[in-house]
C-alpha cells in the first residue's frame, strides 16, 4: 500500500512490511541499529538549511525526509518491541537482546529519570543472569 509524501512526489509505502516474526534475535538487533543509524542520518538531512523553504518550514525535500523519517520511526517502534517480546535462546542471545533493549530506553527520548530505571533493570537482569557482578 502507497500513500503520497506530503511534498507532492512519488507516491511512498506507508510501512516496509517486515516479517519480524520470522527474524532471529540477532537479525532483529541488525535491524533495530540500522533503523537507530537511519533515523539519525535522516534527522540531520532533515535540519540542513537545504531542507527549509524558510526558517521554519520545509522545503519538498524537508518534507520527503520528514516522511521517510516518520516510517522509519514507526518500523523501529515494531522492532525494538519484537526485541523485547523475545525471549532468549542462550546467552549470546540474551547479550544481544539486553543491549538492544538498553541501548533503546538510553537513547529514547522519554524523561532521563525513566531512560535510567529502564537501563538499570535490564543492566541488573544482564548481572542476575551472569550469576553476580561482572
């Protein structure tokens, strides 16, 4: 399904229909970084002076990045929450999986104060699981 970008161009996918179901934990994490890697590159492009009509509006390529962002931002919603769902298989995957998960409630953009209680819990079930301090 297609929907047009809001700048008036090719009409773009709406979502990039991934199986995540059919992914590996560490098929996941490959995916959840280079979506974490896209979002940012996606944000610079988008706050280039370039982008902008003027000061405060974007431009057609601002609003094509902005579209493509927004996709990109709604997939990586699916993916780090079919991270989390999972349950793991052994230890590498557990290492994987927990980083992923940590790594995502560091770099979220909720309140600091919920980003480190999320990262503490994930780091002391990391140490629980590891039998004691690392």
């Amino acid at each position: 399904m297609k929907q047009p970008i809001q700048s008036g161009g090719e009409a773009m996918p709406v979502s990039l229909n991934l199986n995540l179901s059919a992914m590996s934990i560490y098929e996941l994490v490959t995916v959840y970084r280079g979506m974490r890697h896209l979002s940012m590159t996606l944000s610079g492009l988008m706050e280039m002076p370039r982008s902008y009509a003027d000061s405060h509006t974007y431009n057609k390529a601002g609003e094509a990045f902005e579209a493509i962002a927004d996709m990109v931002e709604s997939e990586w919603s699916e993916v780090i929450d079919e991270i989390i769902s999972r349950t793991p298989a052994d230890s590498h995957e557990r290492h994987q999986r927990d980083f992923a998960i940590v790594d995502h409630y560091i770099n979220e953009t909720s309140p600091m104060e919920l980003n480190l209680a999320m990262a503490s819990e994930q780091i002391g079930r990391l140490i629980s699981a590891k039998g004691g301090a690392a």
